[in-house]
C-alpha cells in the first residue's frame, strides 16, 4: 500500500541487504490518477530504483473507471496468489488478521 510504502516501509528500503536484487515493487497506476497520487508513485519508483530494486508499472487506460479499477484489484490478487504458488505458500489462512480483528473487537467491549 502506497502510504505505507512512504512511510515506515520506506526506511527498510535503506539497506536492503542484498535484498534490492531479488525484490521488485509492483506499482499498479490507473490513467486517472490524481496529480498528487502520480508524483507519490513517482517518487516513489525513484526510490526504489536508486536502492537498486526493480520498479514494475502497470497502468490501467481502457473502460470505464469502475472497470478499470477492478481490473487492477483482480490483477493484484492473481499477482498475489501466483506469488504464494510460486512459494509454496497456501494463501488463504489469515490468522494473524483473525487475531487483530479479535483483540479489537476485545477492546471494544471492554
């Protein structure tokens, strides 16, 4: 997630440690973007190439903006779930969001 990536995550990308070779940040762009969110993405991959990762850009201009945007969020769920094939991971337990739901809703009630 973008914001993040600008935030804490970005430190991470400071030594690397031999890790800018083997990972790459997907960016997914939409043609509409706003000019603030495009400069971000820009900036961004600026970044990230200068730490010596690869920055891969798929932009989305053909249908509707509704068409479009589903088309990136089914493009970033199929690139997630290859990954985790690729990986031997089975991507489907989220336990660690289960436990963050739980303890939440602790706290609500309490």
């Amino acid at each position: 997630m973008v914001p993040e990536l600008n935030h804490n995550e970005v430190v991470g990308w400071e030594n690397p440690r031999d890790l800018e070779s083997r990972s790459a940040v997907v960016m997914l762009r939409d043609a509409e973007d706003p000019d603030l969110v495009a400069l971000r993405l820009s900036l961004t991959a600026e970044y990230v190439r200068q730490q010596g990762a690869e920055v891969v850009v798929l932009e989305e201009e053909e249908g509707s903006r509704l068409a479009r945007i589903v088309s990136l969020v089914v493009l970033g769920d199929y690139l997630s779930l290859y990954l985790a094939m690729l990986n031997a991971v089975d991507p489907t337990p989220i336990a660690s969001i289960d436990w963050f739901k739980h303890r939440l809703a602790e706290s609500r009630n309490a």
